[in-house]
C-alpha cells in the first residue's frame, strides 16, 4: 500500500503543479492517532513551489478524497502532513487477499539470502522447561518465521549446558533419589535439586529392565541429562517450536575451540595473569565491559571462555550475524560478551534481545517459581491448561523488553 500511496501522489502532484518527483515519502506514524500512513511531501513541495505546507497539503488532500473512498476513510492535512486511514472495505479485501494465499502473504527479498542465526530458549537440562522458556520458544521462533519470510536464511539453535557444577548437582541428586528407592538412605547435596520429577525420572529407570547391572554416578549423570534433553525436545515440538540444530557444552569443550581462542588471545596480547588466573582484558575491547577471568587458579576453563568459543564456532559455520535471545540475569554478560567477539574480529555481527521476565497468576496471587526447589509452571503444564495457541498469542502480545504477567484465569 505504501507504493501505491506513493504512487498516488506523484500522480495527483503532477497533475496539480506540472512537478515530477522521483520519490514521494511515505511512511507508518509512530502514533496510531495520526493514521495508517502518513507523508510530509508538502514540505518538499514548499520548498519549490515557495508556499506554505499547510496550503499545500489542504490541496493535495482535498483531490485525493475525491478518488480514493474506495481505500480511505479518509486523507485529512494536519500541520502540513497528510495522514491517511484505511478504509473498511479495504482491510476486508485485504483480509480476504491473506487467506486466499497465506504462505505468500508478507514474504519479501528483503534478506537476499543472507545467512543468520538465532539461538534461544537454551535452558539448562537440570529439570521441565518453565513458563519462561515458553515465552523464550513463543518469541524465538516467531523471529526465526519473520526473517525466513523477509528471505533470509534464518537458522534456529538450542545451546545444551551440559557441563560444570550445575550437572554435577544435579547428577548428586539424582542419585540421591534412585538410591532412596532401593532403600538408601544419602544426604542431598547443598544447592541440589529437590524437584519431584528426579524421582519419576528414578522410577522410570528403576523399572528399565535394559539398565546395567551395576549403575554408577557416571552413568547417572549421563542418563538424568539425556532423559530431560529428550523430554525438553518433546516439549518444544508440543510448543510448536522446531530447532534446525542442537550444540551440547561438552561438544565444544572436546572441538579444540578453546585452545585456539586461548591461542589467538595471546597472540594479540588481549590476557595477562592476575592472582594465578588468567584475565581478558575486556575493557580494552568494549565500553564498559570489565576484565574477565578465562582460566582459573586451578586451570579450570571458565564458562565464559567456553562461551565465546562456541559463538566463534556460530561464525565459521558461515552465520554472516547472530542473535541470542537471553534472559535479563545475563544483562551483565553482554559487554565481555561483546568485547571478545570485537577482539577476534566480529565486531558488528553480533546482538543480544533481553526477553524479560514471566510472572504467572492465579487470580492475584503471584506464584514463586524456584527449579531447584522444585516449585515451577512447566511449558507441558501450560500447554495442557491454555492450548499452545492462547498461550503464544499472550507472549507475543506484550513487548519484549516488558514484564508479563501470565493470568492463567483470564487466558
């Protein structure tokens, strides 16, 4: 419509003032009181025609009406601007133009192909996927849809941290559920996980006439890890929510990446030592980003410094820009984020969304989430209350740097 408004103009501008011009600026008003589109080419034309803007407009307004009741409600001049809004007729043959052909409504070229990639969601597998990770899913791939449909080669990915302390805990505790149901009794670790869905997770492997006969803490860690990655997966495709490639921590551990970063850092003089640790020096790279430890005391990788080598490794897959979606607790990862990618030469090719926080009501009371307590909303739970339709209209209704407060009563 903008085109043909464009169009329009120059036709009605030429047939008023014997003026030809090669563009006409057209325009969505940030304000929604101003009209569906709107265009300031009377100020252009002032400058021409050495008349007020305002006269202008009134004129141009005035002979648009008299063709145009077919689109318009109406083409009103404001202040020197002509705002225009859409008429009823219009949006039904509109509407009915999007059904008739849907796969092709609002496609565009727009990307040229350019290949890009988002990655989101990428919870921990420590437990169910929550309320937050549905809103994640519901965001996520609804951009990876839009940049397809803008002819991008948009490519979605889930990053599985299936490394460092938090699988440990969660491997202890495990453990602590399927020995108590042989009737052992062990301490649970502090911090661990006392979740009900460790002791389904027990059950089911307890009752698994295929299991080793002799079941240690390794092959805990890798059963409980596994179990809830292909139930997370289960849980996104119920979403809806279909990921082109999934990148486990530990794969990116084992690669080599991590050397070669630790290789190029020093290469280029971005580390020093500092108390027996190994720093970035980040705030050379970024504005306001803070050295960072990449090597500990111990000469333990740091999970940032596995970070940055699996976002490098995003680049040599032929990624030209990526996005991740993250949650507001990583707000302060960006800078050093940012400052890495920047010394390694990706300045430019990397964005951060921050999808904040979902609340869930009942009522007016705000549930308190906690998965290590084992208190949490999970995605399946949410399917089975509202429908995976109501509950990806609700997260994609507010925006996303907003807070959302998810009512289940009301949805």
């Amino acid at each position: 419509m903008k085109r043909f408004v464009e169009e329009l103009l120059k036709g009605k501008i030429k047939e008023l003032y014997r003026i030809e011009l090669q563009s006409v600026p057209v325009v969505v008003p940030e304000e929604e009181t101003f009209g569906d589109l709107s265009t300031t080419v009377a100020f252009q034309l002032a400058k021409v025609l050495r008349t007020d803007p305002r006269k202008i407009a009134s004129e141009l307004a005035e002979k648009l009406n008299e063709d145009e009741q077919e689109n318009f409600r109406s083409i009103t001049a404001t202040g020197g601007y002509i705002n225009f809004i859409y008429s009823t007729k219009y949006l039904q043959r509109l509407a009915g133009r999007i059904v008739d052909d849907i796969e092709s409504f609002a496609r565009s070229e727009l990307g040229r192909g350019e290949k890009v990639q988002i990655e989101f969601v990428s919870a921990n597998p420590t437990g169910p996927l929550n309320i937050v990770s549905a809103r994640a899913s519901a965001v996520g791939s609804t951009l990876v849809n839009l940049l397809k449909n803008a002819g991008f080669d948009a490519r979605s990915e889930y990053y599985i941290n299936d490394s460092g302390g938090q699988i440990e805990k969660l491997a202890l505790s495990f453990e602590v559920r399927y020995r108590s149901l042989q009737g052992e009794e062990l301490p649970m670790p502090e911090d661990g996980y006392f979740g009900e869905y460790l002791v389904d997770y027990a059950r089911e492997l307890l009752g698994d006439s295929n299991k080793p006969q002799k079941i240690d803490l390794e092959f805990l860690r890798h059963y409980i890890v596994n179990r809830i990655i292909e139930d997370q997966k289960k849980d996104l495709e119920s979403f809806r929510t279909n990921f082109d490639s999934f990148v486990r921590e530990s794969e990116i551990r084992k690669s080599g990446r991590v050397e070669q970063i630790l290789e190029k850092f020093s290469s280029i003089g971005a580390t020093y030592t500092k108390d027996g640790a190994l720093w970035f020096r980040a705030s050379n790279y970024y504005k306001g980003a803070e050295d960072s430890v990449l090597v500990k005391s111990d000469g333990e990788w740091t999970y940032y410094l596995v970070d940055i080598a699996y976002h490098i490794d995003k680049f040599e897959r032929g990624f030209s820009r990526v996005w991740d979606i993250w949650g507001p607790d990583h707000h302060g990862h960006i800078p050093r984020m940012m400052a890495a990618l920047n010394a390694l030469g990706y300045e430019g090719r990397f964005y951060v969304i921050l999808l904040q926080q979902v609340n869930i009501l009942e009522g007016k009371e705000r549930l308190a989430m906690s998965k290590r307590a084992g208190r949490i909303v999970t995605m399946r739970e949410l399917i089975q209350a509202v429908g995976v339709d109501v509950a990806r209209f609700f997260f994609l209704l507010r925006r996303i740097e907003s807070h959302l407060d998810f009512d289940l009563e009301l949805a």
